[in-house]
C-alpha cells in the first residue's frame, strides 16, 4: 500500500513538473485567430497589456494624468478620469 502510495505521488510531481516544463514552450508559439477565437484573444492580449504595464501579476497599475492619445491601451480610454 505505501509503495502504491509513493509511486502516485512520484508520478504526480513528474507530471506538475513537466507542465511547468512545457508551458513556457506552448505559450512561444503563435495561434490562429478566427472569428470564433477573437473575443478570446483580444482579452488576452488586453489582460497582458494590463500586466505588463503593471510590472507582473498582482500590483497596482493606474495614470496619474489624462493618457496620450498614442499611448492608449484600450480603443477608447476613459480621459475624463484619473
């Protein structure tokens, strides 16, 4: 029972393992957008904007002066506000 026990927990670290392994990998290579992908791609590319211009996951992000026209992260920010 405890050699079943060890082997599940061995293959389960392997497997997380290899996940973490991978993925770095999958996320390099481009996808296809279709018209049935787009929502989904647009939001991950926004969210990623988000991040990016937050410094990582978790932080606070926000403009402390109306944003430039050119530098707009979304189609039509909200210059009325700070």
């Amino acid at each position: 029972m405890k050699t079943k026990f060890i082997s599940s927990v061995t293959l389960s670290c392997a497997i997380v393992i290899l996940a973490a392994v991978m993925a770095p990998a999958q996320a390099a290579q481009p996808v296809k957008v279709t018209p049935q992908t787009y929502i989904r791609a647009e939001t991950d590319r926004q969210f990623g904007e988000g991040v990016k211009m937050a410094g990582g996951v978790n932080r606070l992000f926000h403009f402390r002066s109306p944003t430039p026209l050119d530098k707009q992260n979304v189609v039509r920010m909200n210059r009325g506000t700070l």
